[in-house]
C-alpha cells in the first residue's frame, strides 16, 4: 500500500496499491495515478501496509517514473510535510507547489547531467595531418585543441552536427565526459571596512551549526560585500550556498557581481525561467552539479543536498510571503531549513521587518550592525515638503522642482518616486461627478492617457477611455491625482531637453529592457528617473544625487496595522538610492502630514527608532509579532454565503487557545467579481494557535456552507 501526494485541494494523502508489475516505488519518487477521471502525476510519501479501504476499492499506481536516484530527498520532503502541517494546507498542493512545475507532467525528465568533449593523443596527431576527407572532423579536433568544451558550443565553433561527433569519439580521438563546473580566478573585493570586518568575524565565529544571523546594515552599508566573503569560504569547502533575493532583486547586475567576485556564475532559479529551464536548476542543485544558487521565494525548495548556508537579502521584502495557493512566508520556513539542516542562515537588511526585529531582541537571532555606508557616503538628509502650503504642478511642488533642477544643473541625476502607475489614479467628471469604477471590484479604474484605457489595477480590466461623461455627455473629464506617466510627460515639458526614463510594469515590461536602462542611467549622463518601487531596490546608481517621494500619505492612516512598517522600509529603500557614490544625496519628501509622529520619528531618529516605536505600539494594542494570527479566507460572487460560510465557521469553535474576530470585509471587499471576507484568529503562543487551528479546521471542513464558497488559511498573514 502507498500513500500518495497529488495536486488537490483536500487535506491529505491518498492509498493506492503498488503498480501491477515491476518494484514498489519508494518515498519520494512519481508516480502516475487516477485520480477521479483523470490521470495525475503523485509523490509517494510513505509505503506501508493498512488501509482504511478495503483492497478491492484501491487502484494501483503507475510504475515509478523516474530512477531511484532522482527521488525527492529525505530533508526537503520532511521539510514539505512540516509546511503542510504548519501551513495547514493539503499536502498535494504544497509538494506540487513547491517543486518545479514539470513534476506534474509524466513525460518529464532531469536533463542529462552536462558533459564536455577533450581531444586525446591520438587526435593530436590526427590534427597534425592534413583533414583529407574528414573536413568537418578535422575542425572538430582544432576547436578542441585549447581545452574540453561543451558539445553545444563544440559544434556551433565547427559548424558541424552530432553524426561527425560520434564518429570522432568512435575513432578515439576525443572523449566525452562530465563537464566540471567553470571557474575563472575570482576577482579581489575592496578591503572590508572595520565594521564589515567585525561582522564577518562575527559570523565566522558562529560557527558550522545552525544560527540566524542579521545584518542590519543601513543602504550602501557593504551587506553584499559580507555575504560575498561568507560564500566564497563555504564553497571553498565545496558546499552548496543558496541565496534568495526578491522578486525585483534578481538582476543580471547582482549576478554579474556574483560571478566575478566567486569566480563561478551562479544557478538562477525564478518563476521567470521556463519549466525546462527550472529542472535543470533543481537537478544541477540534487546531482552537485553546481554549488551556488541564487533564485527568489520558490528556490528555497531546491533540493540542496550539500548545503552549507543559506543567505537571504532585502529580507523584510513582502515579495518573501506566497500571498495565494501555499501560502507561506519564504523567511520562515529560509530559517527553519537551516535549522533542520543545522547551518547558518544570514538575513540581510536596512530595513528588518518588526518580526525580525523582535527574533534578534528576543535573542534568537544574532543581530550584527552596520551603520556606516561603506563608500564613504555620507547617509541622505531627509528633508520633508508640506503640501498643504504649496501649490503643486503634477503633484511636485515648487521646492522639489526646484531641487530637480539645481541637481540637472550640477550635472547629477535625479529620481522621482511614486508607486503608482498611468496617468492618473481617477477619471473624473467635473460636470455631475461621476467617476470611472471597476466593474468587477471595488476599486477606482486608472487612466492611462497614452494608450487611451482604462485599467484595473486590482482584476486587470481594462476598457477604452471614454471622450465625454458616459452619465451627463458633458466634455468635462479630468484626471484627478497623479501616476507615473503623468509625471514623466510633466517633467519633460519643464525640463526639455533632459531625458526622462519611466521605470515600472508598464514602460519596461520586455526582459533586458530594465537592465540596459540601468546601464545608460549608470553611465552618467544627466538624467530624470520617474518610477514604482521597481526602481526603489537595490539599484545602484552613482550619480543620483536627488529622490524625491512624491506621495506617501495613504500609508499613513491605514486600516492596515502594517501599513506603516511598510512605508517605513520603502521611504528607507527609496532614499538610499541618493548619494550612494561621493557626491552627498537629498531626499525631499512631500507630504499632507508632516506632523505625523511616526513619520518625524522616521526622518528624524532613523529607521532603528521608528521600527521600535512601531514594536511599542504593537505590544501594546496585543498585535504580531506580540501575538500570533491566521486568517480564514472566504469568498465568492455573492456576500450572502460568504458571511454565511465565516458565522458557521465561527460558531463551529468553542475551544479555547484561540480568540475568533469577524467576519470582517477584506480591505478590498469586492476584486475580480468575487465578494472577500475573513475571520481573523488569534492567539499570544504559537503552539496554542497551532492546535487550536487543527481542531477547528476539521470542523471547519465538515461544515455545509464550506462547499458553497472557496476558501482558504492563511497562518501568519501578511494582508487581510
Ligand atoms: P549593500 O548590500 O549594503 O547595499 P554593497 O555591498 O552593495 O552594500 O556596497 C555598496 C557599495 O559600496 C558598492 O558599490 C560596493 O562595491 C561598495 N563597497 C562595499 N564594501 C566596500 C569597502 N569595504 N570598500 C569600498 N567600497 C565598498
Ligand atoms: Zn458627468
Ligand atoms: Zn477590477
């Protein structure tokens, strides 16, 4: 008997019974299974003996579909469980979640491990003689002659197929063998600065065990350089390293700098790769082919099987958190694999999130600073705009284009923020007031001028932008507030002959098309930048010397108790972009509030004050990271049995471990047509939370109104 995970919703593992012929597959390895009508790949987890069916109800399973050796390992399915478990979320869909796409389909394969070609002596003398009949043989022997090369490249250098190849190594005047990995002598790093010195000491002297160390290092503070160093000693001892980055994180730049620092070019592994393109990845990561792995959230399951340290950088960033389907938090679960695998994680940070934070107060992680940029830069003064005594010209005011052009003149660049893309955020009619809706949410349509639509920013809708009111007829229709595209059009009528870049989803959408821009920006010419956060991390631009945040306000008074922590971190973010080389760098920050306590806090004290008001305040209104939360979600194209669906699910628990708040509307009740509400679950011990959710969930599951409605948990949720 097998139990079996497969692609489902439902909790749980499945029994089949072994195939009809050949071996029993063993935990770990594929198998192809009926699932209802359909033919489902699954992953044995354990292979046993009872059922709770009798035998003539159970089908058998396919034979194993991939060898023995290609099973998923021991520690990374153990870790998978614990998702489950933790996560409370079906088995199926956090295994099939959490490896690559192509375990899903059983024609799927490992590609073969990469091999190389070397020419032996008796090819030397072979190419000593002239090519004769064997032409494209003989080009095959000269290219070979400076050293083993990859057949790819071996035959595009001799313009020949794989027929002369074979014949070349049938003849014995080359071999083929498994290629090693490439290495150029790394490159010499700068020398470390006393604080990153200390912190590398620090580290080093942790040890090989496990220990969470932080790096709360202001921007330009020398974090990479760290990790750098940290690298290479573990691949010096021939372990594997995996470093996770953000989303917006992985850019040919970091790992252009990764590779001529180390001396190998790192693994990649993102949602952006093709599903081939990521098994190569994870079977480079199973078989040792390669020791270091750079790749966002979903690398963290990339069955490391030497692993030596796991690195985490910009680690407060929300992108960290699985917000649909598995739903985990990558930071978590980065810092318990370490711990299961008994090795040391970094996390690197200007910004650490309250979570984090309050780890290292509570001294469970190792907390090392560094508060000077390692240039040599001076930190950017903060200097905040009240909007409520200017006039405004596409939402800059007078000191800000001001500031702009000083910066111009000075032969600098300057960048603008605003995370909000189009033209403007509401088209308005100043006739009777209407204004353009979605119709699938409740939320405003932007307009984006250039291309003549509206848009969704929320489902995606997108319809084309009325002439005159849709309601009056009237020819009043305006924009109301400003996006990025409005403001690149602005700046570059008030300083023409400037060149504006716009940097977000919709200017730079094609792969490389933000990367040469990054390049021309870092080539210096003066420059105006506008963009969303797509321009706020981790760049590295020399030569801006000016950010102005055109609008931060909306985070101010939140409902979202988050909402301020996240302003925090991106004003942080954000600002660090300016004076990162010798020139000093000014942030102007325009606001509605400039008397808002947690933002003086901000500007004035630094991030390290305001994060700890923001703690403060959170023990004491009972908040996470001072109590532990998970959200039951519901939804569904009507209000009636969503409410429905959460008062029963309320009313199915009357333990106690557990407080139960709502149902409550989503902040965002209505999106893509579907009506949201949750209830929210709470509780000061981990662990009570843990059992409590278990118990109330099979009760949850048996409740009628479950199947009228989809839904979902989300454990330690990040929006509500
Ligand atoms: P962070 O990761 O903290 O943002 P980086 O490691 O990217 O910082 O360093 C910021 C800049 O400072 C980079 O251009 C880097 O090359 C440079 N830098 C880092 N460490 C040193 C050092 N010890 N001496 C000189 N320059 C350094
Ligand atoms: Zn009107
Ligand atoms: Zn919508």
């Amino acid at each position: 008997m097998l139990r079996v995970a497969v692609a489902v919703p439902l909790p749980g593992l499945f029994d089949y019974l072994p195939p009809k012929n050949g071996g029993v597959p063993q935990r770990g390895q594929r198998v192809q299974v009926r699932f209802g009508h359909r033919q489902l790949v699954g992953l044995v987890m354990a292979v046993g003996h009872g059922s709770r069916f009798p035998r003539s109800k159970l089908q058998h399973v396919g034979e194993a579909i991939d060898p023995i050796e290609q099973r998923v390992g021991e520690a990374l399915l153990a870790l998978l469980e614990w998702c489950s478990r933790y996560y409370k979320h079906a088995i199926g869909e956090v295994v099939f979640g959490a490896l690559p796409p192509d375990f899903r389909k059983p024609t799927s394969r490992w590609p073969d491990p990469p091999t190389e070609l070397s020419i032996t002596g008796e090819g030397c003398e072979r190419l000593a003689q002239p090519p004769g009949r064997a032409r494209a043989q003989h080009r095959l022997l000269a290219a070979l002659e400076h050293g083993p090369m990859p057949a790819p490249e071996l035959l595009a250098a001799a313009e020949t197929g794989r027929p002369s190849l074979a014949a070349l190594i049938e003849a014995g005047w080359a071999t083929e063998q498994p290629a090693r990995p490439r290495r150029r002598d790394p490159s010499e790093g700068p020398v470390l600065t006393a604080e990153q010195g200390q912190v590398l000491d620090a580290i080093r002297a942790a040890g090989e065990g496990f220990a969470c160390h932080l790096i709360d290092g202001v921007t330009g503070s020398g974090k990479t350089e760290v990790y750098l160093r940290l690298v290479q000693d573990h691949l010096a001892a021939g372990q594997q390293v995996l470093v996770l980055v953000p989303e917006i994180g992985l850019t040919p730049q970091l790992l252009r700098r990764f590779e001529t620092r180390l001396g190998v070019a790192p693994r990649v592994f993102h949602s952006g790769l093709s599903a081939g393109e990521r098994m190569a990845t994870w079977a480079a990561a199973a078989r040792r082919e390669a020791q270091l792995f750079v790749g966002t959230r979903s690398a963290l399951f990339l069955p490391l099987t030497k692993a030596g340290l796991l690195v985490m950088d910009e680690s407060h960033d929300p992108s960290f958190k699985q917000q649909d389907g598995f739903r985990y938090a990558a930071r978590d679960v980065a810092v318990k694999r370490a711990h299961d695998l008994d090795i040391p994680i970094v996390l690197g940070t200007a910004t650490p999130s309250l979570e984090t934070l309050h780890n290292a107060r509570a001294g469970r992680y190792h907390q090392h600073r560094l508060v000077t940029r390692a240039t040599g830069a001076s930190p950017p003064a903060i200097r905040v705009v009240d909007l409520r005594t200017r006039r405004t010209e596409a939402g800059l005011c007078p000191d800000a284009l001001a500031a702009i052009g000083e910066t111009l003149a000075r032969g600098e660049q300057a960048l603008v923020f605003l995370n909000r893309r189009g033209y403007a955020p509401v088209l308005l009619c100043h006739e009777c007031g209407w204004h353009a809706r979605c119709r699938q949410c409740d939320a405003n349509l932007t307009w984006h001028r250039a291309g003549r639509v509206l848009v969704c920013h929320h489902c995606e809708a997108r319809e084309r932008a009325p002439d005159v009111c849709p309601d009056c007829r009237a020819d009043a229709l305006q924009g109301a507030g400003e996006g990025t595209e409005q403001l690149e059009q602005a700046l570059g009528r008030l300083f023409s002959g400037t060149p504006v870049y716009r940097v977000d989803r919709d200017a730079v959408r094609r792969k490389g098309e933000l990367e040469s821009l990054v390049e021309t920006v870092r080539s210096g010419e003066p420059c105006l930048l506008v963009g969303t956060q797509m321009l706020a991390k981790g760049h590295h631009f020399p030569k801006v010397t000016l950010v102005v945040v055109v609008n931060i306000d909306q985070a101010l008074y939140s409902a979202d108790f988050r909402a301020l922590e996240r302003m925090g971190q991106m004003l942080v973010q954000v600002a660090g972009r300016a004076g990162r080389a010798q020139a000093p760098g000014t942030v102007i920050l325009q606001t509605h509030h400039p008397d808002h306590d947690a933002l003086r806090t901000l500007v004035e004290e630094g991030y390290p004050a305001f994060a700890g008001n923001q703690l403060d305040e959170r023990r004491l209104a009972g908040l996470p990271p001072f109590a532990f939360q998970a959200v039951l979600r519901a939804d569904a194209p009507d209000r009636e049995p969503v409410r429905a669906f959460l008062q029963a699910a309320r009313q199915a628990w009357q333990g106690r471990g557990m407080s139960l708040h709502g149902p409550f509307p989503a902040m965002m009740e209505k999106r893509a047509g579907r009506v949201r509400w949750y209830l929210l679950a709470q509780s000061e011990e981990r662990p009570i939370l843990q059992r409590a959710l278990d118990n109330w969930l099979d009760a949850v599951r048996r409740l009628p109104t479950a199947r009228q409605v989809r839904w979902a948990i989300d454990v330690d949720p990040q929006e509500f």
